[in-house]
C-alpha cells in the first residue's frame, strides 16, 4: 500500500504542485493566475485582524479638512493658508513633535495676489516650527509640480516628501512604496518621512514596499480642523490632544482624493473610498508600530503548495468522490484557519495557490482513481463473465478488491456434474471430431446457462464434467435450493433436448450430479496468465465422489446428509443408507427425485 502511493499518488502530488506554480508567480503584486483573488482574500483577513501589542495608533493625531470646515470657513482651500499657518503655529506651541501637511502647496507664486500675502505667511511660519525644533514635512505628487523653492527652504530640504500612493492591479490601496525617484532627485514617501522624523530610533522595513497593516486606522484619533481652529482663540486643551504627536492635516471631502482600499477597514462614515489622508496615517503608524507583514518566499511557497496537494491527495486516497470532497473541505478550511492566524501574526500565505492546489489535487486524484478503479472493475468482470451471472457480477464489482483476491474459508454448495458413458461415445466418433466439439459445447452452453441463472458460479469445465459451487463469491439466500433447482432443470433440459443429442450422436444421454454442503477455501487460483475462480478442500473431493457414486447407485443426482438436512421440506428424496467413499468416513446419500410443488 505504502509503495503504491509513493509510486503513483505522490507523483500526483508532485504535478499538482508544479501547476500551480507555473500559473502562478510572484507574491503581491505578482501577476499570477489567482492574484486578483488573493488581493480579496487578504481583504477579508482584516475581518479577524486585531491591532498589533506596538499599536502607535495614539501617536498619530489627524486634523482633517472635511465638508463642515469648508462650509463655515467658505473660502476655496487654496486660501486657506492663513487658517493652516495659525494651526500650525498652535500645534507648535502645543507641543506636538512632527507635523505633516497633506496637502499640495502652490507651485506659482501668489504672494502678490492675495491681500496680506501667502508664500510670507507660510514661510514665516516654517521658519517658526524649525525654530522651535519642529518638524513640518510638505510634499508634493508625482501628477503635479512641486512647490516653490520657498516652501522647501523655509521647511527645509530634507523635510519634502513624495504624497504618491501605492495601488495593486485592481486600484486598491494596500501597500505603499517608501521612496520614488532615482539618484539625487530621489524622495521618502509622505508616511515614511513623518516615521523617520519621529521615531526616536531607525526604522527597519522589510523591503521598499511595505503592507498597510490596516486594523490600526480605527485607533487614529482625529479631530475637524474647524474644531481644532476655533480651540486656538477657546484656549482648549491642545496640549492635552498633540503634545509628543506627530500630526498630520488634510483633506477629507467626498468629492476628491478618495481611493479604493480593503473594504472591511476603509474610514468610517465613507466605507469603500477612503480619504488619502487616512491612508497616509494608516500608513505612518504600520511604520511606527513596526507592523510589518512577512511573506514566503518562491521556496516556501512552493513547499506549502506541495504539502497542501499532498494532504489533498491522502484525503482522496482510496475514498469514493463525496467523502474525498468533504475531506478536501476540511482541508481548505484548516488552510483558511491558518491563514486567518498568520495574518494575525504577520505573515501573509498565499492562500489562493493553496486552495486551487486542494482543488487540482481533488480531481487528479479523483479522475485516476475512478480510472484506475473502472480498469480493475473491468478486469474482474471479465474474469467471472464466463461462470457468475450478471447480477452477481454487478455486486462483485463493487467488494473490495482484497476479498476477491485474497482466498477465505466459507461455506459453499458444492456441486459436480458428469456425462455418463461419454468415452465410449467420444471412442466410436474420433474419427469425427468437429461432432464431438459440436456436442460438447451445445451440452455445456445449456447446462452452464441453467447454473447462472440459479446463482451458481461455474469453477471448470472439464471435458464432459462440470464444477461449480454456490454461495460465492458472493452469499445467497437459500445456495442448497438453488444446486437442488440447478440439478432438476439440466435433468428436464436434458429430456427437452434430446433430438439435439441424437444428431450429435449421442443416443441415450444421461448424467450424474453430487450435491454436497461443506467449508471449502475459495478464492483465485493459478498463476500470472491463468487464473480460476475455485473452491478447494475435503468438502470439494467428497463432492466429486458423491457425483461417481451415481453410477453405484443408478441415480441421477445424489445429495448428501447436509445438504438434504437444509431442503428436506421442499424435496422428494429417497434414501439410499450408508455408503464408503475413499478417503473419507461413511456417507449418508440421498437421491433427488424431484421438487416438492
């Protein structure tokens, strides 16, 4: 068994895997065959995902620009740069560490345009937060320009970030590149500036690319910059709110800068599309949280792909096609299980290369299993074609394997048949051949059908003899009364026949047949090419000498004790006392005169 399966079940194995990963190919964002559902997959672990022990959550405070600020300020933004300069003064003198302003300063001038001046206001107030040894990080995106010299200067160099997100293949935001551009014109990501500027040791990311661990976004407290504006000249408590904070302000409007992100985690009231400052914040705190998601690499991918295809191919081993499914429905809900807690701890598995290598490995094993099976179910057909009938046959089709090949001891009836006189006959036509063949085989074609149709199996053909037996391989109900009714209509069939008979040249035919009940070892018996269904054992020679001790007695079919003992109710027997048989104690004998009505 164990040779068997590592020789043709584990190669199934083996090529389910290598399947799987020829059509499919990288880790996110690869453009494999199952990465789109994988994308949705990882969506749907957000569900189970609970915020990391490091959780900086509350490090990151959002002040957002949203639809009711807009309304009461009632200005377009672009001249909102006296409301932003006098929070970002406040949040200085607040206390707040870093600031991060989410939204895109002017490229041209208006300095000139605008009553009271611009670039001056916020170059003041840059120069203000630096003095006081605050950070403010501006940022432009890679669609726009980016701002005037005078921003950057008065911020500072270092403090000019890159506001571009990251999407996958379906446009969702789940990951984010931590720095654009090449050689000197090269600059940190929004987040992973604002990270860098506040995190009192270095960062250590994975890789350029980084995961949004997006079950920190629900702890980001944030508040309307409206609210935040009128608590300047209220005296709230704002030290209470930013002190120590890195704090970063934006717009949050239904009309603009909205992106598709895992569904289950977007901001609420605006499921679905969220605000790109949140995503900048979710961001910003998956790096200060350091709630970095690992991914396998090509090996280990490959030897989960493989572990899951052999599970599957152990789970159909042997099994009809429901149970293997049912089994290979567990299967796929343990690898989910699993998924659900490596995600919790960080790690992503692939989990839609698995499932489809469950799926692959359930119909390969499946299809060459019902192959396989059909091939051995034929060639035991075949097999006991020729002496079990067709009913039989249907439920020999469908035992184990083992118990047909395999010999086993049962009770049997066992049942010989001979033509009396038959050498004298064949004697006086060896001149003739063709008549004595022609005979034979319309003699056993006629005798063979009657034992069929009674349940008999037909063991050898032997000359002029028949053998068979009944009650295997398969039990009947009543196997004494069936030899009995196989004995009686051959005897009638005999009489029905008989012009048949005499042109083959056979004058007077007659028979003899012993029925006798008994133990016998049954099962398949010869070599590689030849093989036979018999039953061997004393019971089966006892039998035989039953059938020669017809002649003895001028009877055509003999029964003995047992199996009288079983039908005597329903027969009209004779009987003929005690008689010595070789080899063998006396023997009680009966002759079968006919069935009882």
């Amino acid at each position: 068994m164990l040779r068997k399966f590592l020789t043709l079940y584990l190669w199934l194995a083996i090529c389910t895997t290598g399947v799987v990963l020829v059509t499919d190919q990288q880790i996110i964002p690869g453009a494999g065959t199952w990465n789109i559902l994988e994308l949705r997959s990882i969506d749907s672990r957000f569900l189970w995902k609970s915020p990391p022990p490091g959780n900086a959550a509350q490090d990151v405070v959002l002040i957002v620009i949203d639809e009711e600020s807009y309304k009461k300020i009632n200005q377009p933004l672009i001249f909102y740069h006296t409301y932003i300069t006098e929070v970002v003064d406040y949040l200085v003198k607040c206390g707040a560490k870093v600031i991060g302003l989410d939204i895109e300063l002017p490229s041209i001038s208006l300095e000139g345009r605008v009553a009271g001046g611009y670039e001056s206001i916020y170059t003041r107030t840059l120069l203000n937060a630096r003095k006081q040894g605050v950070d403010v990080v501006i940022g432009f995106s890679s669609s726009g320009s980016p701002p005037l010299p005078i921003y950057f200067l008065a911020a500072g160099r270092d403090n000019l970030a890159a506001f571009t997100l990251t999407a996958d293949r379906d446009e969702f935001i789940r990951r984010q590149r931590l720095q654009f551009g090449e050689g000197d014109k090269q600059y940190d990501s929004f987040p992973y500036l604002l990270a860098k500027k506040f995190s009192p040791k270095p960062l250590s990311p994975p890789g350029p690319v980084i995961m949004i661990d997006y079950s920190l976004a629900g702890g980001i407290p944030h508040y309307s910059f409206q609210e935040v504006h009128q608590g300047i000249s209220q005296n709230a408590e704002g030290k209470k709110r930013f002190k120590d904070k890195v704090v970063v302000i934006g717009t949050m409007f239904s009309f603009e800068d909205r992106h598709l992100t895992p569904p289950y985690h977007s901001s609420p009231p605006h499921r679905g599309r969220t605000p790109g400052v949140f995503i900048q914040a979710a961001t910003l705190t998956t790096l200060l949280s350091g709630s970095f998601f690992q991914e396998p690499g090509t090996l280990a991918g490959a030897v989960y792909i493989f572990l899951a295809s052999l599970l599957a191919v152990v789970c159909c081993y042997n099994r009809k096609p429901l149970p293997g499914a049912l089994l290979c429905l567990l299967e796929t809900g343990v690898l989910v299980l699993i998924a659900i807690l490596a995600f919790n701890r960080l790690y992503v598995i692939r989990l839609m290369p698995l499932m489809s290598a469950v799926l692959l490995a359930y119909g390969a094993t499946t299809i060459f299993d019902y192959y396989t099976k059909e091939r051995k179910m034929l060639k035991i057909r075949n097999r006991f074609a020729s002496f079990v009938p067709e009913n039989i046959i249907d439920r020999i089709v469908e035992m184990d394997v083992k118990d047909l090949t395999a010999g086993e001891q049962r009770e049997v009836v066992l049942f010989f048949s001979d033509i009396r006189n038959f050498t004298p006959y064949s004697e006086s036509h060896k001149n003739d051949p063709k008549k004595i063949v022609n005979f034979l085989n319309r003699y056993h074609t006629e005798m063979t059908e009657i034992i069929l149709a009674n349940n008999g199996t037909v063991s050898q053909l032997i000359g002029d003899g028949i053998f068979a037996f009944f009650g295997a391989p398969v039990a009947a109900p009543d196997p004494v009364m069936d030899a009995v009714q196989t004995a009686v209509q051959m005897r009638e069939k005999i009489t029905a026949l008989k012009a048949v008979w005499q042109e083959c040249g056979m004058e007077d035919l007659r028979i003899g047949i012993g029925i006798h009940v008994g133990d016998a070892i049954v099962g398949n018996i010869g070599s590689i090419k030849k093989m036979a269904y018999v039953a061997i054992g004393d019971n089966t020679n006892l039998a035989a000498r039953i059938e020669g001790l017809t002649k003895e007695f001028h009877e055509m079919i003999l029964l003995s004790s047992t199996a009288y003992e079983r039908v005597k109710d329903r027969v009209a027997a004779r009987h003929l006392g005690e008689s010595k048989v070789k080899g063998h104690s006396d023997i009680t004998l009966y002759a079968l005169d006919g069935i009882r009505v």
